[in-house]
C-alpha cells in the first residue's frame, strides 16, 4: 500500500485520529459528523474519504477500494 502523506486529508495522525472517532458512532450520528466535516472544509474531507476508501476503514460508511458506498455529501 502506498503512503498517503502527511498532508492527505487531517494528516497520517488526523486521518486515524478521524476514523477512531467514527467507529464510536451509530450510523445516524456518523452521517451527521461527516457532514459536518464536509461542510466545515470538502478539500479535506475529500482527502481523508479517499484515505478511508484506500485503506479499508469504515467499510460500512464508505465502503472499500474495491466497493466503496457512493455518498452524496449534501444528502447526508
């Protein structure tokens, strides 16, 4: 697997530190907080999906490289 770099979405500390806090949530309240992270900055957002996406966290959220979960961000 390919490094994603420390500027990837929240950074190789955020990016983790993101998906600890999700896996805390029931469903609901992660469509909420991804919202919130869509809406507060998409670039970074955007990174840290693409992070999950690669690297197989939250497969029920997002799904995986291989069958990721289309979203619509502003629908959530």
């Amino acid at each position: 697997m390919a490094t994603l770099g420390c500027n990837y979405g929240y950074g190789d500390w955020g990016n983790v530190a993101e998906v600890v806090h999700m896996e805390e949530l029931d469903y609901d309240d992660q469509k909420e907080y991804a919202k919130k992270l869509w809406q507060e900055d998409p670039e970074r957002y955007f990174g840290w999906k693409e992070f999950c996406i690669r690297c197989n966290q939250l497969p029920d959220f997002f799904g995986t490289r291989h069958n990721p979960i289309p979203i619509d961000e502003s629908k959530l």
